[in-house]
C-alpha cells in the first residue's frame, strides 16, 4: 500500500496563508532558510507536507 505525499513552501512571514494549508490538511516539517532567492534578497520557506 503506498501512499502519496504532497509537498509546498510556505513564505516565511505569510502567517495568513500558512493558516489556510493547515486547514488543508499539510503539517510543518521544518524551515528552509534561504530557499528561494527573489529580486535579490533571500527568504526563508516554511516546509510543509500531507499524506494522502
């Protein structure tokens, strides 16, 4: 039996959004620091994941 897991980043200071995939059903697994790189500045990523 296997199961499928889905994964998405969560912007570090989007508390807002982070709250609404929580409803979804996805977890924090952990922090991804300087994950993504936007207009030269670098972001922290909140990691998060659901198994289905």
């Amino acid at each position: 039996m296997s199961q499928d897991k889905k994964k998405i980043f969560v912007y570090d200071e989007a508390t807002k959004k982070e709250m609404e995939v929580d409803e979804c059903g996805f977890e924090p697994e952990g922090l991804a620091r300087k994950y993504l790189c936007i207009n030269g500045k670098w972001d922290d990523y909140i990691h998060m994941e659901m198994y289905t």
